[in-house]
C-alpha cells in the first residue's frame, strides 16, 4: 500500500507526523528517506508530539540513537547517516529498538536495509521546487519482504 500526501509548510509537516505518533502500535518501524534540510526532523518532531513527548526532539546524527520515554510509548529515533559499517548497529543495541515494545524511527534507513526488519513502513520526502519552496510530497509504502 502506498499512500502520497503533499505538505506545503513545515507546520504541515509537523501535523503528519503528530498524527503517526497519535496513531503509532507498539513495535512499527518507520524509515525516514531523504535529502538533507527536506524536513526529516521536523516529521519527527511531530512523531513525538503525537506520542505525547513534550521536550526537545532533535535529529541524534552524532549519538545515533535517542531513546524518549516519556511518551505513551517508548520512542526509540535512529539516525544513521553516520554509520560506518553496518556492525556499528550492533554496538547501540538497535535490536531493542527495531523489535522493541516502542515505535522506531530511523532516519537515512536505505544505509542499513539489509537489517531492517520484513514488515515497515517507509516514508520518503521529497522537495518540488516548481510547486514552492516550502513544498514536500510525503510518500508513505508499506513494505512486507
């Protein structure tokens, strides 16, 4: 299933990822697909509004990994932009996270596919700069390998 959405503000954006986090289960994977500045951290700060998460969420690209628990459920926020070699996951227990009891996010997913989980849901965004500068086409796929 695939599912496209067009955002023509952050706040937008903000709202369609408030709404995942509104509607998240315990144990989803979302990948977060694209350009550097396109608004990833932005989706993911509403993510965690939607889970209940009042403080500040900021994209983890030296730590790799931010746990917040403070949520309704656990939100376990992966960036991966910086990982070297794909043993690197090991080291921050991604496991837990990927199979954990809370929802996973992972920012630059397509550098790790290979341990990804079968069943996901990858969100891709993308910027149109014919249609505005503040424009994301939001594409939403679930994926079942």
């Amino acid at each position: 299933m695939e599912k496209i959405y067009e955002s023509f503000s952050a706040d937008e954006t903000f709202m369609l990822g408030k709404s995942v986090g509104e509607n998240a289960k315990a144990g989803e994977v979302y990948t977060l697909i694209g350009d550097l500045g396109v608004g990833k951290t932005v989706f993911t700060q509403g993510v965690a509004a939607g889970l209940g998460i009042t403080g500040p969420v900021n994209s983890p690209t030296f730590t790799i990994l931010q746990v917040y628990d403070e949520g309704r459920l656990p939100f376990y926020h992966m960036d991966v932009y910086r990982i070297g070699d794909i043993e690197e996951m090991d080291e921050i227990g991604y496991e837990d996270c990927i199979y954990g009891e809370g929802l996973c996010l992972i920012e630059w997913a397509n550098l790790i596919e290979e341990i990804l989980p079968e069943k996901y849901v990858k969100v891709t965004i993308e910027k149109d700069l014919e249609k505005g500068f503040d424009f994301r086409r939001i594409t939403f796929k679930e994926i079942n390998n």
